[in-house]
C-alpha cells in the first residue's frame, strides 16, 4: 500500500458516494495504490453509508476485475481530541505511512491527491501541504467575505505566532495535507481541537513542501464552522504557543478578574475590605480549581492522586497562600496608601507564579514518580517542561 488517505466525519453521508467515487478516479489515473481509512464520529446515518458505497465499490471492481480500493470504517463511539483525535486514530489504523488527510465535504478536491503524491514520493520533504495562499492556490470555496478575513487573519496571527517553525507555511490551517506518519511524535501530540496540521508542525521541526489547491464548495451539508469553534482555535493556538502556563494564566486572570470585582461589590456595599478580600478568595479558589481540571491538567489526572485529594491540596495551597497575601494587601493598604482592588490585583499576579509550581509539581503529581538523579535539577527540568511544553522557544 503507497497511500492511506484518511477522512474524518462528521455527520458527512450526502457526500461520501461522491467522495469515494472522485477519490477512486484520481488514484486510479495516477497510478497510486491506495486505501480509504474513514474516522467516523457521526450522529447520522454517515457510518451505515460508508458501509454500503464500500461494499457497492468492492463488487463493482471485482466484476470489471479492477484492483480494489479498500474502503475501511473506523466507527468511534466515544469520541475524544475532537477532529485532531480523529485524525490519530486513522493514522494509527492506516496501512501505509504516508498518510494523506482530506475533509469528507469536497472542499478538498481529490483530483488534488497525485500531485501531493508526486511531491512527497521525491523523500525530501515530511509533510506535504496542500495550500490555499501559494502559487495559485485560492479560497474560494469560502462561503462569504467575512470568512475569508477570518481566515487570512487566522492565518497570520498564527505564523506570528510560530515565525521558526512556519517560515515555510503559507496555510498552515489547512485540514489537506501528506505526511509520514513516523515523523510525528505521539507521545508529544495531544489533539485538542480541529486544526490537527497546526498541532504536527508546532510540536517539532518539520520538512514542509506546499502544492497550491482551489478550496472548493462544500458539495452538500452544512458547515461545521462557529464561533464556538473560533473560540476553541484561539485556545489551542494560546496552548501551543505557550505550554500550560498560558492556560493556567487565562484561568488565573479570570479568576483575579472576578476576586477584584467581588473586593470592588463588597466593598461598595460597606463590607470591611478584608472580609471582602477572604469571602473573594474562596470563590475564586475553588472556580479555579474547577476550571483547572478540565482545561490546565486534564492531561495528567490520570496519573495524579484522586480528585478529592487533588482539591484538598490545590484549597489548602491556596488559603495558605491567601494567609500571607491578605496581610501584604492590608499592609499596602495601611501603610502604603493603596487602595484595595489595586493591591489586591498586584498580590495576585505575583502569587500566580507560585500557584503554578505548586500545581505542577505537587497536586498533580504521579502517584509514583521516578527517582531523579539530582532532585534540584528535576525540579527545573519538570517545570520548564510543564510551563513551555509543548510550544515554540
């Protein structure tokens, strides 16, 4: 097998005969021994009809005795890392390590598939991108102007982002690519969101070919793009960047957002600032905690201590700290003639680094770690790992 090209669906059954048959066409005129390798997370009838265009194309050829176009089905019923976990399950099933990855709605025409073939059989390049903004390529299949400058925006926020490891990217959002699947790091790849290509090349340095395309209409059912979606691209893209550290900044600014407006509401409604400062506190402590669970470290509960053990180290951490914090805040208060919400913000960022080491390191923890040679230098070497990870220096 030269080729596995992989589709991840979602709810995409008015497009998978027609798909199947444009595919068949331009791997059999080139030549490509080819396969078919969906990733199905559907709600819809997509499964069943993917069962039955196989079957119907497996008789077909037999009877022209054609060489077959195996068409496999990799159902998932509890589906997990969205379409960048779809996208490692179908690598992970594939027969081949060329691994081409292409959207099941004909955005991405298939009579594209021999020219990446052409490019990355050279075995010069890792991954192979098939582009909307090089040479000719275009995004028309875009459906109005504001998606277009949604796009291009995205497009240069991100290699602003990562200026090294996409200086030779000019669509680096592109679900239509080729790549070795050895070249890319399971153990670092943590699929989140739906830009799986922006995931490989930001985890490690990559050689990268572009082949322009014209980013066709969508051939039947409705776009899966939404806000919702943006939102989750942004942070993605924030992860990326800037490891765990980012998230748990987000989480921690919002959560000093809230502290200072409930010092601010409290305090306006004639509650002493300390009182208010504690009953803030609190609040924001366990909102955090919460978040961070399932945003921050959801990657390492697994291995950490229970979750009630978890919340009983991150709440004791955290009023333990805010023991020593309230007091500076009323000292800057007193003696330094700061007001409240001022020094309450000003404890609070310098307490975020603390927090993170904390949490890193302590609450979520494997239950056995191994023993380290120096414990001073695993101490950084873990930190720097869990702050930075797994984004561009």
């Amino acid at each position: 097998m030269l080729l596995s090209i992989v589709v991840p669906t979602f709810n995409e059954a008015p497009n998978i005969e027609e798909l199947v048959r444009r595919v068949a066409a331009a791997v059999d005129g080139a030549g490509i021994d080819a396969e078919i390798v969906f990733v199905d997370d559907s709600t819809d009838a997509t499964p069943d009809v993917i069962g039955e265009v196989a079957d119907r194309v497996a008789a077909e050829r037999a009877a022209d005795e054609a060489s077959p176009l195996p068409i496999r089905l990799l159902h998932r019923e509890h589906p997990t890392g969205g379409l960048g976990g779809a996208v490692m399950a179908g690598f992970a099933a594939a027969a081949s390590d060329a691994c081409l990855v292409m959207d099941g709605d004909l955005q991405h025409p298939p009579e594209e598939i021999p020219a990446l073939w052409r490019r990355f059989a050279r075995g010069d390049v890792d991954v192979v991108i098939a582009s909307r903004y090089a040479g000719g390529g275009t995004a028309e299949g875009l459906a109005d102007r504001t998606r277009v400058l949604v796009s291009k925006g995205a497009t240069a926020l991100t290699r602003a982002m990562f200026p090294i490891r996409l200086k030779d990217v000019s669509d680096p959002m592109t679900g239509f690519f080729l790549v070795d699947r050895r070249t890319v790091d399971d153990a670092q790849l943590k699929p989140r969101g739906f830009k799986i290509l922006l995931e490989i090349l930001a985890r490690r340095p990559m050689r990268v070919a572009e082949v322009p395309f014209d980013f066709a209409d969508r051939h039947a059912g409705e776009s899966k793009a939404s806000v919702r979606q943006g939102v989750h691209f942004l942070t993605q893209l924030t992860a990326l960047r800037f490891g765990k550290m980012s998230l748990f900044a987000i989480i921690g600014g919002l959560g000093a957002i809230a502290n200072v407006a409930i010092v601010w509401a409290l305090t306006h409604l004639g509650v002493d600032y300390i009182v208010a400062a504690v009953i803030a506190a609190e609040v924001t402590i366990v909102g955090n905690f919460l978040l961070q669970e399932r945003f921050v470290f959801q990657d390492m509960r697994e291995n950490a201590s229970g979750v009630w053990q978890r919340f009983a180290k991150s709440f004791a951490f955290n009023n333990a700290e805010a023991v020593i914090r309230i007091p500076i805040v009323a000292l800057m208060v007193s003696g330094g003639h700061v007001s409240a919400v001022v020094a309450t913000a000003i404890t609070l960022v310098l307490a975020f680094f603390v927090r993170f080491v904390f949490h890193s390191l302590v609450v979520y923890a494997p239950r056995k770690a191994g023993a380290s040679a120096s414990p001073a230098r695993g101490f950084v070497e873990e930190l720097d790992a869990q702050a930075t990870a797994p984004g561009e220096l």
